[in-house]
C-alpha cells in the first residue's frame, strides 16, 4: 500500500496534515513491527555500531568527487544517529537526520548537538521523502529498508518473492533519485542473502533464516530495481568480518539464554516466533559443555569471514 496515498487520502478527508500524520504514523508503525523502536533506543548504542562507516565514506565521496564541505547529505532511517555521527566527522556541509521514531531521532540529536547548525532533524516516514527535488549530494539509507515493507510480507505466502513484492522498497528508491543532485550518490546498507547466512544461527534455525531472507530483495532485484530508476555506475561490496554489532557481543553465544543479549540483535525475536529458540539454546549448551563452542562458532560462521554481516549498495545519479 501506498503511504502517499493513504496520507493524501486522509489530507483531503480531514483537510488537516496533523490528523493524517497521526494516522498515518500509526499505520507506519504497525509496517514496522519487526522491532519496537522506542524501546529499542534505549539499548541500541549499547551494541550497534557503525559498521565499516569510514570505508563507506571513502567509496561515495570517491564516485561523488567533491570535498567534504561541500557536501550535503540525507541520512534516512538516521536511528540514533551513529552512521550520521561517523560521516558527519569528516567535515560534511550539512546533515540531515531522519527518522520515523521519535525516541531513535531524539538520541540522535543529541549525539549531533556538536555539529550544531549543519544539522536538520526531521521526522519522516518512509517510503515519503519530503524533500524538495535535487537537494542532496549523498542520501545513506543504512538498514532500514528491511522494516518498510515488513508488515505485507509477513502476510504473504508467496514463495519465490520479486521486486513487486516491496513496493515501499522500490518507492523509497523512487523518491531518492528524486531528492538527489544530479551527479549525487545513493548509498544503501542492506543484507544479501550470503549476508544473512553469516549470521552463526541461520544454520540451525531454518525457519526463522528463511522469514529473515524475505524480508529483504534480492542481490539481483536491487540492482535492477535501481537500473531500472535511470541509477548508474552501480558498485555493491562486501565488508568480510564485518558485525553490525560490538565484536565483545556479538561473539559471546553463549549469552543466548539471556533475553537481554538476545534484545541486542533485532534477529532473535524471529527465532523465538519460530519456535526455534529452545533447541538452539540446547545446541550452544551442549557445545559449551564439550568445550567447542568457539570451533562451532567460527563452523557456523564461514559466510562471516568472506562476506560480513552486510552489504552497501552504491548508485549515482547521472549528471545530466
Ligand atoms: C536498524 S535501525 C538502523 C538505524 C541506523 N541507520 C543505523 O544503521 O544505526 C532501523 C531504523 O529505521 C527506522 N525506520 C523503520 N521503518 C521506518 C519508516 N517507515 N520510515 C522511516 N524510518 C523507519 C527505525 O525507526 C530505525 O531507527
């Protein structure tokens, strides 16, 4: 479904934008029940990091050849703001923050308080942008894109998903190319299916792994979703070794049992839906128990250390 339409739908019903925005909201939030983000804030800085931000930073400014007070960029789905704070350190023109979760924008203006006036906050609920056309050199859209079509999917039964399958997906990227600058880049941080697989658990649980692939397009899909937009020079990379959470964290398996590590890594709640939970905490145990819990980690592992936890995807928009 359309979030545009439904808000417009609703403008013209009531003739006022807050209403809509209420509604709206709601519904955006119901799309997004993967994860409760206002508890999540509370916890988040306490394990995610902003995985490989620097290398990020590199490839887009590189393909965007401009320096770096120069350039304004757009971070969607900012969260608590830990990859706007990395790339607003090399000394970006402006920033602006947005999020659909008041309490993940509230930290991350906090967090962007020492940026002082380069800073815009603002709330917004994907796939809308509402931003006036050409307006950004960068957009970064890091690990959000798997939440905005959440709620459709969870419904569907379809087997073999497509790119009509996220339709949010493909109106946020829809939206970026427009909100660009000729010449701009977008930059999306996602998961791949390898990427899913480098997560030790997806082995033994197979049915939550699977719930966790459909909520992402494929490798093949994004590519020529973007193509398709009039995207070019199109460059995706793997980032091997890479955790979106603190190594000291996310190593320690042993924890599975503790639902206050488990909270850390948004995944765990699709193994407990799944029903997997009870066995996957009886394999880890038992493996403690032997004494090869590390060998079994790094076996499980193997897609970590050639492909990371995720991917970035990066796409310009022609100059003319
Ligand atoms: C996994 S967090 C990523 C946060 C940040 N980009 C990072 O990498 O640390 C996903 C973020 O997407 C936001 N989000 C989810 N659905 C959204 C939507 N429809 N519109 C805007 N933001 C959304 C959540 O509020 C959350 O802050």
């Amino acid at each position: 479904m359309d979030i545009s339409k439904i808000r417009n739908s609703f403008q013209l019903k009531f003739g006022l934008h807050f209403i809509s925005r209420t509604i709206v909201k709601e519904y955006c939030r119901k799309m997004s029940n993967y994860m409760n983000y206002s508890e999540a804030s509370k916890l988040y800085d306490e394990a995610r990091v902003a995985a490989d931000a620097e290398n990020i930073y590199n490839i887009f400014t590189g393909l965007l050849k401009k320096p770096a007070n120069k350039i304004d960029l757009l971070d969607i789905g900012c969260g608590t703001g830990n990859y706007s704070y990395s790339f607003m350190k090399n000394g970006l023109q402006s920033i602006t923050i947005a999020d659909a979760s008041q309490e993940m924008l509230n930290c991350a203006k906090i967090k962007m308080k020492v940026f002082e006036d380069k800073v815009t906050a603002q709330d917004i609920i994907l796939p809308n942008l509402p931003f006036p056309e050409k307006s950004f050199d960068v957009i970064s859209c890091m690990q959000v894109l798997h939440h905005i079509d959440s709620a459709a999917l969870k419904e569907s039964t379809k087997e073999h998903l497509q790119r009509e399958d996220y339709p949010n997906m493909l109106e946020t990227l829809g939206q970026a190319y427009n909100v660009l600058k000729p010449g701009g880049v977008l930059v999306i941080d996602v998961m791949f299916e390898e990427n899913c697989e480098s997560f030790w658990w997806t082995r033994l649980c197979p049915i939550a792994a699977k719930a966790f692939k459909r909520l992402r397009m494929s490798q093949k899909d994004m590519i020529q979703s973007l193509e398709k937009l009039n995207f070019e020079n199109i460059v995706c990379t793997y980032f091997p070794g890479s955790r979106l959470v603190k190594k000291e964290i996310y190593d320690e398996i042993q924890c599975i049992d503790d639902p206050k590590w488990r909270y850390y890594l948004s995944q765990y709640k699709l193994v407990e839906k799944s029903g997997e939970l009870d066995n996957l905490i009886k394999i880890v145990k038992d493996a403690e128990t032997s004494g090869k819990l590390k060998e079994y980690f790094d076996d499980w592992s193997e897609k970590l250390w050639t492909h990371g936890n995720h991917s970035a995807v990066f796409a310009m928009k022609p100059l003319a």
